[in-house]
C-alpha cells in the first residue's frame, strides 16, 4: 500500500468530529493547537492507562503486568497493523528519542563511513550524529533540499556509496508542515543496501504509514503526539531483514538471554531493543490509542488534518503572517511568524484566551533554521478533532493580537 496522499479519502464529517470530541475530556476546555507537541487523549485510552495504575495499587506491580499479558501483547500486534509491519518487528520504547537511538547505535559503523541526512534533522538527532563522530570516526553528509525544500532524492542518489554505513532521515520536521518523500529514499537505499533509518516521530498518527512501502528498515516513533497516547511512551520498527545486523548498545537480561557464565545471546526479533522494565500503563494506553486511530481510519485522519491545515493556512495569510512550510506535501503542522509582532508574543497571548500552540527553537532544527535563516516560529498542530470554529476562534485572536501590538 502507498504512503501517498490517497484522493479517495474524505474528511471526517462534523457529526464525526463532534463526536470524536465527545470521547476525548479536553476539547470542552481548550482549543488545542499542539498536537505536534503532545495531543489531548482520548477518554478510552485515560481509562486503560490509569484502570492499569490502580490495579498495580491494588494488587502489585508484578501481579497486575501479569494480569494484562494478553492486552500488553496486543499492543505490539495493534502497532504491527498500524503501520504494516510484523508483531515482532515491534519493540517497546518509552519514547521517541529512546527508539530512534536504540536503532541508530546499534547500526554498524566504522571510522570514515558516512552518514546521510537531510536539512530536516531533529535535534536530538543531530546530537547523535555528531556524538558518532566523536565516538566512531563516521562523517556527516546534510543531503541538500530540492527547488521544494524537501530533501533532493536525486542528489541523495549521487552521494550514496559503499562508504555509506546509514541514511537517517526525518519524515515531518518538528518545524514545519514539510513531509520529505519517504518512499523514494527509500527505493533509493534497497537498491544501494544501505540501511535506512526514518524518524517518524511528527507522522505516525497523522500520516498513512506502510514501512514496505516506505522501505525503511528502522522506524522510531512516540506515542504522545499525532496518535495521541500517554507520554512516555513509544515504538521502534526493526525490519527482520535487517535484524540479525543490529547490536543494541546496552542490552539486558530481557533483550538477551545470559546463556552461560561468560555468554549472552541477543532475541532473534525486534525486541532485543527492549529493557525488562517499562511504564505498563503508558504502554497499554498508546495500545488503545492505536485501536483508537484504526478505528477511524489513518486514511480519513490523514485527510482531516490536511484540511484543517491547509485552511488555517489560507487563514493566517490573510491575517498577515509568513507562512515558513515547505514541500510538495504538507502535513498538519502549520509554522509562521508575522514581521509586527515575536512568536512567543502572540503564543503566550494566545494561550491567555485558552488556545494552545508553541513556538520552534533553534536547536530542534538548526541544519534548517541556518539554511533558511528562520526567525522563531509560531507553531500550530491540527488534528482530526479541530472544528471549523475553532479555526476561526484562532484566526479572530490572532487577528486581534496582531492590531494591538
């Protein structure tokens, strides 16, 4: 299945929306613009997460893990489906950056190898490379953007070589609606053989995500934004075809099995990423989450979010703002700044009448806010549970904020 936008997708009707916002707490309280930060969850997935704390209250940590085995491993399976993959081709992280980094160093890598990535780069992820260079003697190679500000495929074709030990690339950036082509780096790097890792942290949950159409072998991802599960928690793909090269940095005695005195062997799936102890509620919670997004449908999401999206952008133009995204595709994370008024102005303004957004930095994205020379932006995150009044709610604040400054 592709990853492409799908024309055949309409968005969800109000009455859906409406009643969306019913099963989720927060939306009777707060117009959330901040869903690339942390999404309001849903009422199912805050009743499994603390039904699972008070059984570990009542009956013990051990006692209620065991009680919930069977939903823990549907977990895995719920993800699998998500996002085409094999139940054991998932591991259990605690977040984003978690998952991203069991994967990246456990790739192998040898001094003078290269690494590719691109101008969307998130921050976390950056700090990796550069602690590699010191590390393991690899260089860093920033794949330029094309004429659309996504990466350049074509010259990521070019760079590619046998001194390339992994392409890393993010999917969304946490800066902007910008959603690099996935897929054709991807077919870039099966017929290189070069492993590829894809943060997918900003798209899973808001994106229509098949990792074999994508064909990336590693995918990190959280739980607290688009799919909006609890915080602390997260996933990480490991394609099978690639597992068996993959040393955890920092196994254990759940990830391996110590076989004798002086020997550990390393689990034959994805799971040898996994540490024994984790926050089984959060886990269970991003478990209903997922069933929470397929019950939608990823594709109908997907063409919500676009929508509401692309009208707030049309919106804030005419609002006088710059509107800072890129790309051929956007997604629903919408970034500007207007030339009156600071981006943290007009956020703390606009969370003074109730409405959540937040602001980029530049060490979320610096490869990009160099290249672009980017004032901070004012970031704002649509999902599926924004309505139509609350675009405009935003849009008459913002308004009046920017006539009074």
């Amino acid at each position: 299945m592709s990853t492409e936008p799908s024309a055949a997708a309409t968005p969800l009707s109000d009455d859906e929306i409406a009643a969306l916002r019913a099963a989720t707490p927060g939306t009777a309280t707060v117009v959330h613009l901040n869903h690339a930060g942390a999404s309001l969850p849903s009422r199912r997935t805050l009743d499994v997460q603390l039904g699972h704390l008070g059984r570990e209250a009542e009956i013990g940590g051990y006692e209620a893990a065991a009680e919930s085995e069977e939903a823990d491993a549907r977990v895995y399976r719920s993800i699998a489906e998500l996002i085409g993959a094999q139940p054991s081709e998932i591991a259990r992280l605690e977040h984003a950056t978690a998952a991203w980094n069991a994967a990246f160093w456990s790739v192998p890598m040898a001094e003078g190898q290269r690494i590719l990535t691109a101008n969307a780069a998130y921050g976390a992820n950056a700090i990796g490379f550069l602690r590699a260079v010191e590390r393991r003697g690899i260089r860093i190679d920033v794949v330029p953007d094309d004429e659309h500000g996504q990466v350049d495929v074509a010259e990521l074709e070019r760079r590619i070589g046998d001194d390339v030990c992994l392409v890393a690339i993010t999917h969304a950036p946490t800066n902007g609606g910008l959603v690099n082509p996935a897929e054709r780096v991807g077919a870039v790097t099966r017929a290189a053989g070069v492993p590829y890792l894809l943060d997918a942290c900003q798209s899973v949950g808001q994106r229509v995500i098949d990792v074999e159409a994508i064909g990336c072998d590693l995918l990190s991802s959280t739980g607290r934004k688009y799919l909006r599960g609890p915080r602390g928690s997260g996933f990480l793909y490991a394609s099978e075809r690639i597992i068996a090269r993959l040393t955890p940095d920092h196994p254990d005695h759940h990830g391996a099995d110590w076989t004798a005195l002086d020997r550990y062997e390393l689990r034959p799936d994805a799971r040898r990423f996994e540490h024994w102890e984790y926050n089984h509620a959060a886990w269970l919670g991003l478990g209903a989450a997922v069933e929470v997004a397929r019950v939608i449908g990823m594709d109908r999401i997907e063409a919500t979010i676009r929508d509401r999206a692309d009208r707030l952008r049309t919106s804030l133009v005419e609002c006088g703002f710059v509107v800072h995204d890129e790309g051929t595709d956007r997604c629903g994370i919408v970034t500007v700044s207007h030339p009156a008024v600071a981006s943290e102005v007009l956020r703390d303004r606009l969370r003074h009448d109730g409405i959540n957004t937040s602001c980029t930095s530049i060490d979320s994205t610096r490869f990009d806010v160099e290249r672009r020379d980017l004032p901070v932006l004012l970031r704002l995150s649509v999902h599926c549970t924004t309505t139509d009044d609350e675009l405009a709610r935003v849009t008459s604040s913002v308004r009046h904020d920017v006539t009074r400054s």
